[in-house]
C-alpha cells in the first residue's frame, strides 16, 4: 500500500492494520478510513504498538480518542503523545475538546509538566450539570445586550467562550440557550407582534402527532449538512440522456426516497435515524417516500416483523406513500439477470460457498483469481440459468454471478452474487419461485424500477456504491445516486438481531421489546414517546461520521422532551406513614392542584389532605446535618403544593427489625400559636382518605438499568458475559396521587382517537399506541409510563368511575430518571 488509490483491502498489510486497528475498537469504517492514508495509519500503529493498546479494552469512544492523538499531535514527541493516550486509557480525558487541549498544552509545554496544571488545563474531573449550565447562560442572557432571537448566534459563541461552560456538554448548552431564549422571547420564528401559542398538550403525549415542534431545528436538519448538500432531482449521472428525461417524467422533478428494511428482525434505535431521514427529506422537499419490505431472503422473514416495521413508522408518525415488496418486481429482476447474461456481464457458477470465497482472495495466502466457470459461453448460462428457475438445482449447487472487474481494488466489484437457489416458500409468492435475487442484485435495481431519486443509506455501504453504479449501467437502467451517512449507534447495548434474538430464545430478556433493550418496540413499551425520539435525532444531525451516543446523552434528551409535556403527579416509591399530632381525626381538605406549573392547559385535578400522609422513606433520617435538608426530629419540611409544612416530633421503631414505620409530625398552620417555620426543602406525599381512593396502590415499578456492564457489548468475545444482573429493579407497594386516574382516562382516549385516525387511512391498520400513553412525572422522582401489562378495568369503559376495581394491576415502567435537585443531600 503506498497511497490511496491503490487501496486494496486484501492486501496482507491492509488486512493487517485492519486487524490491528478494530482490536483496539475503532469501528470498521473508520478503520477502514484510516488505513486508507498511510500518514494517519503508520502514526496510529506507532502508537498503538507502544502503548500496547491491543490489550487495553478501549471502548469505540476512546479508540477515537487515540486516533485523534495520533492525527492531531502528530507534531508531539512520543513520549507526550504516550502520556496524553495514559490519560485517555485511565478514562480521565472524556471528550474531543479535552483530548485536542491536552495535544495543545504538550506543544506549548515540555515534559516533565506539572500534573495538576495539566489536568486543570484539560478539564480532567470536570463535571458541569446542566442545572449549572443553565444557570450561567440565564445570568449571561440576563446581563448581556442581548435583544431577541436574531442574537442567537452570538449568544451561543459567547457562552461557549465563558471558562465556566467550558467542559459543559455541546448538546446540554445548545438546548439550554434555546430554552432560555424561548422563555425570554418567545418561540423563534415568531411574526413581530404576535404571540405564538404553546402547543397543545394532552396528558401523555404531547399534542395528536407527538413530533417535535422546534422548525427552526427541523428545517436545519434538512437544510445545512450532508442533507443540504445533496444534489436536485436529475443532477445525477447516467449512462444515457433519455434515462434521466424518463425518470424526470415520472416523478415530476420531486424527490422520491424509500425507507427500505429487511423483515428478519424487529427495528432499533439506529432505524429511528433512517426512517427521520428517508421520509422527513421526502416531506421537506414535498415529495414522496416508499416503504419497501427488502424481503429477498424466504428463511428469514416472518409475518409479525412486516407488521411491526409498519407499526413503527407509523407510531413515528409517518405514513408511507406507497408500501411495496422487493417481491413485487420478482419477475422483472429475472429479466434483468436475463438481460445481464445476455450482454456477457452475468455467468453461472457451480463452486462451492468455499472455492468462491477462496477465489475472491478472501482466504489467508490465497490469490484471487478468476472463477472456471467465468468464460463459459453466454447461451450456456442461458441455459443454467432457466435450469436454476425451473428447481433443477439444489441450494448452492448453482449462483449467478456479476462478471465485474477481478483487478478493482473494491471487493464489491469481484464477481458478486446476483441470484442463488433457496429451498423455502416465499410469504407473498410461495412456492413459484426457486431462486432468489441478493441484496447486491435487487437493492439498485428497485431502487431504479421504482424511480428513486435519492438513494440514501448508511456509510457500511459505500464500498456498495460502486457495484450499485456499476450493475444499474450493465443493463442500461436509470441510475439512482447512493449518498451515505453515518449510522446511529448506542454505548451499551447491542442492536444486532442475530444477538437479540440469541437473548430472547434463551430468556435473558423478556421478548423484543423488553424495555431494557434499544429495539423501537422495547423504547415504545418503556414509555419513551415517539416525538421524543425524533428529537434526539433531530439534535445529533446528519454527517458522514457514525454517531456513538452515550445512554445517558439519549436519557437528557428524553428529559427534556417529557418535561414540558407530561402532567406531574405526586408518588411515592416507598412509603412512609406520617400522622399529624394537632390535626382532628376525619380532617380533610380537598387541594386544587396543577398538572404542570407552566402549562394550564395541560388541566388540573382535586386531591385530598388529611390527618394521615405518607412520605417516601428517603426523605428521613435520625441523624441531621447542617447539609441534610429533609425530614429529621425537630426539623421542618414543606410538602409540595400542599397548605402548611409539617415539623417531625418523634418517630415509632418496629421493635423486631428496628425499622422506623411511622412518624408523628406536627402541621404548621400557625393555630397552635407557635410562629410558622419556614421550611427550606419539599418533599412529595399522598394522603390516606378511602372515600375518594387516595392513596392510589401500585403493585409494580420497574425501574430498568443498563442491561450491559460495559460500554462496548457487541465488541465482546461473549457479549452475554456482560450482562448486568442488576438491569431490572422493581418497586412494589408503591402509592401514587388519585389524580392518576384522570390523567390516565385522557391520554387513553387520546390514543383511541389516535387508532381511530390510522385505521381511517388504513382499513388494515392495526392499533400502535397503547397504555404506554398514560405518561407523567412522578414529582422529584422520575418520569413514568403505564406498562401495558396493566389491567385497568376504568380505562376500557369510559363509564365507568375512576378508581382501582377487583382483579385490576397497576404496573409503571419508568421511562427516565430525573435530575436530582441541588439542594437535595443525600440520605
């Protein structure tokens, strides 16, 4: 290998640094890029060969770390770039911008440094929350001259030049700017004078559609980036003049795109990407956008993954143009394999899986070579080739091969499969057919019948795009032109079906939606709403880079999504009973409170508060401090949204265990003639009154952890060994305000119009959004959602009377955690 084209990636030394690079766990793409300029391949071999990385178990994240040692302090010695890899190893430098700091304190500074001075330069140990960061750009946007949203861009170069804000998470800043611009002036985009309203949000989800609502976001996404680079409808080349005018012709100049899965598996998060691009550029451009089911491959598919791959584009809130089948053009792909034979670009093979893969050169210190059977005379492979459609072989006995070019360094151009025999009857044609087109075969090729103007896909497949290119000229067909973006991948979780499935059929989850996986449906059923998704792939953009988001960079999102559009409801995980001294037995007082303190019309509900409260046993201890903020003998504390604090007096110890079950607290309502305490924390609580059912029961919470241990699962030589046995905790006996009940009543007939609405388009539509609907914060707790294993018999008849009924369960799945509050000391 001496420059990039002549980039051969079976050459024994690419091959090698391949190897070498992977092992330390840079992913295959970027490998590859890497490999391909020799520079950047010999500095990062260097590196890794001194520092003995291979056998350092880097995660995807700090392998990238290295790389950019490597490319970025080219300039250093090695023994500095040693000593910022030691700090990159030890899991001390987290980001891009400290690594690129700790390369530029080096240049300027010989070693030996001073290693506080290093580490306070590149931020090492640094934690800025966003309750930190929002503060400081509220007091920047506060201060400053800053005058509406037309200062926005200065606004955030400002912030991000603060020394305070310097370690702050990119997205964390971003997100708190637009939020605090918002709160200041309004939406962006705003007509001068008007006064836009809120949109209109429904206990559950956020308004009918539940997509996020920020344009300006959205029309950036589409606009700027990869996506706005795109070329128009036409630009791209072919082989002849007329072939570009036909295509002109039937799409009317718009952009036609297609959201094309293979039904062998259920969908994961990376899809949420695909589907947001394939058919939001569609409609951004008022074109149109296919779902078309890749199914190719018989012994893969089943009937339940085309029904929930519809379900999901549609519980996204889309709806496909047209909903086709590669099976649909079956007959017209025989054609074209016809067509290919007969200009002398297509043969019939009959060597093994094994002696193909030997004459590719895919096998250690074998040379590629030519296959015997590429010579043979096309009317021959006519011949075979009917034989193959007629049954006369059996499976692997015969191919059709693409004659491409044996010496292009790109092994998607030696000699590809196009059709094989496969055994098994087709779910949409049966037994009709024998043989089978591949991916390589058909992808392209419908792309083409189905006039496709923009072929988008994922970077794993720009080796594919020449081979694409080259079968569409063989035979002469319009050429649609592939682009590639990076994929969406997820720290800690795996989203290989072969892998889930292996989970699944030996129990270590519940099924594919378990809500501890990342499969769509799994995000579904833990409660995540659909809107939700879509905005955090609206928030990492579009390139050319794949994207490895950190678990918790998805949960902020989620966060912030829910939190101004689920109502608050009072829970409490683990109850504790409080007994107010100087309050009369049968006291009660019914409290109007709000469903969210910023959004009216999200409603508002009636609780009741009486002489008995429980509390969650966290939120007291016996022994105080003067950090300690919460219940403790002789303290004061307030409850939220309720009249009057309370002051524990004493507390009642079960004698056998020693746990505390009651406390015995005194209301501050000043009618004792005591001057009222002012308390300097809240804390949540439900009251105990039978006759309007509070405190509402729940049998189970279950509050799911990451199901890995490690960051990098899937790069495991026994990815199950990883498993977290502590992945699932649940909660029961846990109690929840009884406005529950009309939350819940809303949302599910929110979702039944929402059915109602689908099935109206499609008459074989099934139900997508059920109890997973019924969202709300748990008041300082967490975001929940209603498991949809929950029997709720108020839910089924709207007639019925709110309340829990005979053989009813409640179960909550939470959705996300919450931001701990910062006056908030641990117990």
């Amino acid at each position: 290998m001496t420059s990039k084209s002549k980039f051969d990636i079976k050459d024994p030394n690419v091959q090698s640094l391949l190897s070498l690079f992977q092992a330390i766990g840079l992913s295959s793409t970027k490998a590859t890029e890497t490999v391909r300029n020799q520079k950047s391949a010999s500095s990062l071999k260097d590196l890794i060969d001194r520092s003995d990385l291979t056998s350092a178990g880097l995660g995807e994240k700090q392998s990238n770390f290295v790389l950019q040692v490597a490319l970025q302090g080219s300039k250093l010695g090695t023994v500095q770039q040693d000593y910022i890899v030691k700090y990159i190893v030890a899991g001390k430098l987290k980001s891009s911008d400290q690594v690129s700091a700790a390369v530029t304190y080096l240049e300027k500074h010989p070693l030996p440094v001073g290693e506080n001075d290093f580490e306070s330069e590149c931020g090492v140990g640094v934690i800025v929350t966003v309750e930190q960061i929002n503060a400081i750009i509220g007091e920047y946007v506060l201060k400053g001259s800053v005058r509406g949203w037309a200062d926005v861009g200065s606004v955030l170069s400002g912030v991000k030049n603060l020394p305070t804000l310097r370690w702050a998470n990119t997205l964390d800043v971003k997100n708190s700017v637009e939020r605090i611009m918002t709160e200041a002036f309004g939406p962006k985009n705003q007509p001068k004078g008007k006064t836009e309203k809120q949109p209109t949000a429904t206990p559950g989800c956020s308004n009918v559609s539940d997509k996020p609502g920020n344009n300006s976001e959205q029309k950036q996404f589409f606009s700027q980036g990869f996506l706005g680079n795109l070329y128009r409808p036409g630009e791209n080349p072919q082989i002849r003049p007329d072939l570009r005018e036909k295509h002109l012709a039937a799409t009317g100049g718009q952009v036609w795109t297609r959201f094309p899965p293979e039904p062998n598996g259920f969908l994961h998060i990376g899809h949420s990407k695909a589907i947001y691009i394939n058919f939001g550029y569609a409609s951004y451009h008022k074109g149109q956008c296919y779902l078309r089911y890749d199914d190719t491959n018989p012994e893969a598919e089943e009937a339940q993954y085309f029904d929930s791959i519809l379900d999901i584009v549609r519980w996204l809130g889309f709806e496909p143009w047209k909903i086709t089948y590669s099976s649909d053009y079956f007959q017209q792909l025989y054609e074209l394999a016809v067509e290919l034979i007969r200009r002398d670009k297509g043969y019939i093979c009959h060597c093994t899986a094994e002696e193909i893969k030997a004459n590719r050169g895919e096998k250690e210190g074998v040379a590629r070579k030519p296959c015997t059977h590429r010579t043979r005379p096309v009317e021959e492979s006519l011949v075979e080739f009917k034989k193959m459609k007629e049954g006369l072989y059996q499976k692997g006995e015969a191919v059709l091969r693409m004659k491409q070019d044996l010496d292009d360094g790109n092994p998607q151009m030696w000699d590809l499969i196009a059709y094989r025999v496969v055994n098994a009857a087709h779910h949409r044609t049966g037994s009709t057919w024998k043989i089978y087109p591949t991916y390589d075969f058909t992808h392209c090729l419908v792309d083409s019948i189905e006039n496709i103007s923009h072929s988008l896909c994922t970077t794993e497949f720009i080796l594919s795009r020449v081979s694409y290119e080259w079968l569409c000229d063989a035979v002469e067909v319009y050429k649609p032109r592939q682009s590639e973006y990076g994929r969406l991948n997820m720290q800690g979780t795996i989203t290989s079906k072969r892998k889930i499935l292996s989970l699944v059929r030996d129990g270590y989850v519940t099924g594919w939606d378990d809500p501890r996986l990342f499969t769509l449906v799994a995000l579904r059923r833990r409660g995540i709403p659909p809107g939700a998704i879509l905005s955090f792939v609206e928030s990492l953009g579009v390139s050319t880079a794949d994207a490895v988001v950190e678990t918790v960079r998805f949960d902020q999102s989620v966060r912030q999504y829910l939190e101004n559009t689920v109502p608050r409801l009072l829970v409490v995980l683990r109850p504790l009973k409080v007994t107010l001294t100087n309050v009369p037995d049968g006291f009660v007082m019914f409290i109007d409170k709000q469903l969210h303190p910023k959004r009216s019309e999200i409603g508002s509900v009636s609780i009741p508060f009486t002489k008995t409260i429980y509390i969650d046993k966290e939120d007291f201890r016996i022994q105080d401090s003067n950090d300690y903020f919460r219940l403790a003998p002789g303290k004061t504390v307030g409850l939220f949204q309720a009249p009057y604090p309370i002051t524990c007096i004493s507390y009642k110890v079960d004698q056998a265990t020693g746990a505390i079950i009651e406390l015995l607290c005194r209301l501050e309502d000043g009618k004792d003639g005591l001057p009222p305490k002012k308390p300097k924390a809240f804390i949540q609580w439900v009251a105990e009154h039978a006759p309007s059912g509070s405190p509402v029961k729940i049998d189970e919470v279950r509050i799911f952890h990451q199901l890995f241990k490690s960051d990098n699962p899937a790069s495991l030589p026994n990815y199950k060994e990883d498993l977290n046995p502590d992945s699932l905790e649940v909660v029961e006996g846990a109690f929840i305000e009884v406005g529950v009940w009309s939350v819940a009543k809303k949302a599910w007939a929110d979702a039944n119009v929402l059915n109602e609405t689908a099935e109206k388009k499609d008459e074989n539509s099934r139900p997508v959004f059920g109890k997973e609907i019924v969202r709300f914060q748990g008041l300082r707790v967490a975001y929940f959602a209603l498991e949809r294993d929950s029997v709720v018999t108020c839910l089924d008849d709207p007639k019925l009377k709110e309340g829990k009924y005979p053989g009813d369960r409640l179960i909550l799945n939470r959705i996300v955690s919450l931001k701990e509050d910062a006056g908030k000391s641990a117990s």
